[in-house]
C-alpha cells in the first residue's frame, strides 16, 4: 500500500511542502529513502525501524521505499523521522488517511519511540500556513513556538504511539490554545541600566540618536573609559519588537536552536561575539547554511568589542549586509538568504597601548604603530559607521557621585520611541520606517536644508573629505536629531552636531 504524508523542509527562513510517499511492496527486504536526504535524513532508517518496533509495531519486513517529493530540492533535518515513520505504519496496517491530507507531521524520533524537539518549528508551520495546510502535528517539546500560529489546528504529542491512536480515532488531541501577540504585556526587566553609567553624557547623546534613526556607532576612547559598559546597556533603551518582527527573529532563533523553551522573542537581540569568530561564524555558512551572528542579531544590536582585532576578512563580509540588509549564503547544494537588518555598535582603543590622546597616562605608542592599528579598519568599513565618537576617561567626580544623575535607560526609551514615532508617521506611504534606511531620493524629499545648513555642508564637504555615502549619513543623522528635538525641519545646529560626530578620522586615520 502506498501512503502519503504532508511535512515540510526549510531553505534558509522560507519552507516548502514535501510530500513523504511510502510504499511497501513484495521483494527483497530492503528500506530506502530517496529524494535528495542528506546525512540526517539517511540515519533516519535506523531510528525509525528502532521506534516503530518499540512502540508495539511491527517494523515490516518488506521491500520499503520512501519517496521525499519534489525529489529535486534537498531535504535537511532530522523532523522527517515522524512522517516517515507514520508512513510505513499507515502503509503496512492500511489505514485510510483521506481525512488527514491537510494535516502536516513533524518531528524527531528517539529510539523508544518518543518524540523530539526540533530546530526550525515556526518557520516551517508559517510556510505550511501559507500553502493552505490546515493542521499539523509538531512535537509536545516545541509547543510554546506554535502557540502564535492562527488558521491552524497545532497537535502536540510525545510519542510515535500517540500520532497513530490519533489517526485511528482511538486517542483525541485536543488542539493547542492559540494566544494573541496582543495578550502579551512583557515590561521586560533589564539588570542594567544607563543611571549606572557614571559621567559619559556626550556618549550617552549619540547613543540616544543611534537608537532613534537605528545609526550604526563606533566608540573610540582608552582601557576602562567604560565603552562596554555603554553598549551592554543599548537593548535597554529600545522598544520592544512588534508582531512581524518578532516573528522574523524568532524564525531565525528557532533555526539555530536558540529558543530555550521560549515562545517568542519579544526583546531586541545583542550578539557580542567574541573577535576571535570566523566570516562564517559572523555571516553564516555550513555545508546546509545556518545564519550567523549578523542574522541573529537581525532587529537587533550587533557589538563587536575591539574591533581592530577582528580578522579583516570577517570585517570585510560585513559591508555588504549593511547595505543590503541581508545576507546571501551560496554554497553548491543551496543558495539561501537571511534578513540582517542590525545596528552596529564597535568599539575600539585609539592605539595598541590604548592611551593614545589620553590626559591620564602616558602613550608609548610610535605613530608608525598608531597607524598599523588604524589600518586594520579599512576606509569602506569606516565610511559605513553613521557616527563615530569618543570615549574619554572618566573623571573622578563622576565616579564619586558629585555630578549631576544621569537619565535612566526608560527615560531616554521614551525620547526613543517619540522620535522612531515621528519617523513612522513620515515615512507612512514609503516601505522604510527608520532615518538610517532612507534611500538618496528619500533624503531629497524629507530631509530639506536651508542656505545656510547646505554652504555650512558644503564646506565641510571640502574640508573633511567626506564621500558621498558619509555626505547622506551626516543628512539622516541630522534629520534624528531634529526628530528628538520635536522639530519639523533640520536646522543649522542639528547639521552642525551631526557633523560632529564624524571628525575623528583627521585625529586618528590622518596622523
């Protein structure tokens, strides 16, 4: 008899149907699998005659061959053991199975016959969604990421045992309850918080703007000067992710694992590898592409401490995310592309010793090695930093609690969200939502100068050498400003700090 199970396989974030037909006919003993498996599909024989046997079945011992349709697209994953072994199951005792065509079966078996969590759940159950399949059968373990999947009828179960008392009506399962995004009211608790932060107020001015127009940031200052500190505390002062959002990262976080029994993420990523990493670690990669760091930090903040001493091929493979905002991973079995839409905060020491411009220690750095360090960041990496500041020592009054209190983390939140407010309403009948993705015929339209705005540009045009990708950056970080200023136009002094935040290369790339 021939049976045919609907399950699903994923290409990058997006899933595609894959029919698992399972034939059982005279001849030979024999059980293949065929339709492009690769290694963990292929493994699968083992596990699954092991399951079917231990779960009170009789594993047949007949000519089996399972067909994964279409056969041109190569399947991946361990969640093929479930269809397939409810197909040789449903294909040896005859049951009908017209009335479970709609429904999709996922998952992974061990060899008592439990069933598994797998990786990829959500995406593969929105990709069914999309297909018109109407009902699926996941694994018990991976429950809480279906409980956000409306239009579809979601089946938790434990063991193989169950799936099949399911099919033959002597075991109801009742559907999980669907939750709304809406119901959740997370005030997510950080242990950090920039009232912490002593001194630093400048720094913590162009953070603030970073996180409104989401501009990418580089922090120059010596050992100590507390730039860490500053970026550890970034996720504290952005707005929780909405619907589409959240539904983005958590595809992406489900893929690599990364879920935790979570049901979905609510709260921006903060990927702070470590700058021993690979390109591949960085952008992904792997004989079946995984996304890497700048993918799991897609919505989110990427860190990269001491940037200097990131290899220059791993620094390199970040400029075309940042223009792209995605990523495209080739490899000869497949081609698939990650959402990186990130801001990119790096910090860095101003020399080798660190105390280069320093007014506290000595610098014991020669201007030939100042140089070499500076050249470990190329110019096109540099050019793609929105703004670049610097981080001094902080003097002891600060430390001892003499100045003034700094604003908490929810009080520049606040001035964060009004601003991202503003930009939405702007740019309600374009496909942005952010100063720092306007596009050059976008700046031309929201983001007009005055005479005096455009001489005092042009002059520092000239003057600071500036390209053509830092003379738009300035403009949208100007447009920021003047967004969390409440103001409806960009004004000389809004031009004039945006300008600010981009004249230390004549400090430390022009010595």
């Amino acid at each position: 008899m021939l049976a045919k199970i609907v399950t699903c396989t994923l290409t990058g974030i997006d899933g595609e149907i894959v029919e698992c037909e399972s034939d059982i006919s005279k001849g030979l003993p024999s059980f293949s699998i065929v339709g492009l498996p690769d290694a963990a599909v292929k493994e699968s024989k083992d596990r699954i005659r092991a399951a079917v046997n231990n779960s009170g079945f009789v594993f047949p011992v007949k000519r089996i061959t399972v067909n994964l349709s279409p056969a041109s697209t190569k399947k991946n994953g361990s969640h093929f053991d479930l269809p397939i072994a409810t197909g040789i199951i449903v294909a040896s005792k005859c049951i009908p199975f017209d009335k479970f065509k709609d429904t999709a079966i996922l998952g992974e078996l061990s060899l008592d016959g439990r069933v598994n969590c797998i990786n990829g759940l959500l995406p593969m159950l929105i990709a069914l969604k999309q297909l018109s399949v109407k009902k699926a059968i996941v694994p018990y373990g991976n429950a809480n990421e279906a409980v956000y999947m409306h239009g579809m009828d979601i089946y938790a179960v434990k063991h193989l045992r169950e799936v099949i008392d399911f099919i033959e009506d002597e075991k109801t399962i009742e559907p999980l309850h669907i939750s709304e995004f809406s119901d959740l009211h997370c005030a997510c608790s950080y242990e950090c918080d920039y009232a912490e932060v002593s001194g630093q107020e400048n720094a913590k001015r162009a953070i603030e703007i970073s996180a409104a127009g989401n501009h990418n940031l580089l922090m120059i200052g010596p050992p100590g000067s507390g730039k860490t500190m500053l970026a550890k505390r970034y996720p504290t002062i952005l707005p929780l992710l909405d619907e589409s959002q959240a539904m983005e990262v958590t595809k992406i976080y489900s893929i690599a694992g990364l879920m935790k029994n979570r049901a979905i993420m609510l709260e921006r990523p903060f990927r702070s590898p470590h700058h021993t990493l690979s390109s591949v670690s960085l952008t992904g990669g792997g004989n079946n592409p995984r996304p890497g760091e700048i993918s799991l930090a897609n919505h989110g903040v990427l860190y990269l401490d001491e940037l200097p001493e990131f290899s220059r091929k791993a620094l390199e493979a970040l400029r075309q995310p940042l223009e792209d905002k995605n990523v495209t991973i080739t490899r000869v079995n497949a081609s698939v592309t990650y959402p990186s839409n990130f801001v990119l905060i790096a910090s860095m020491n101003p020399c080798p010793c660190g105390y280069y411009g320093d007014s506290h220690h000595e610098c014991k750095c020669s201007i030939g090695d100042i140089r070499r360090y500076m050249s470990r960041i190329s110019g096109p990496i540099l050019d793609r930093m929105d703004m670049h500041i610097e981080v001094p020592s902080v003097a002891f009054d600060a430390l001892n609690g003499k100045q003034q209190r700094s604003r908490s983390s929810s009080q520049i939140r606040e001035s964060v969200i009004n601003a991202r407010e503003r930009q939405k309403k702007r740019f309600i009948n374009a496909k942005i939502s952010l100063n720092s993705e306007m596009n050059s015929r976008q700046i031309k339209r929201y983001c007009n100068l005055n005479a005096e705005s455009k001489k005092l540009l042009e002059t520092a045009f000239e003057k600071m050498g500036l390209s053509a990708r830092s003379y738009n950056k300035i403009i949208k970080v100007a447009r920021t400003i003047s967004d969390i200023e409440g103001s409806k136009d960009i004004e000389t002094n809004h031009l004039m700090e945006a300008l600010s935040y981009r004249n230390l290369e004549t400090k430390y790339w022009n010595i």
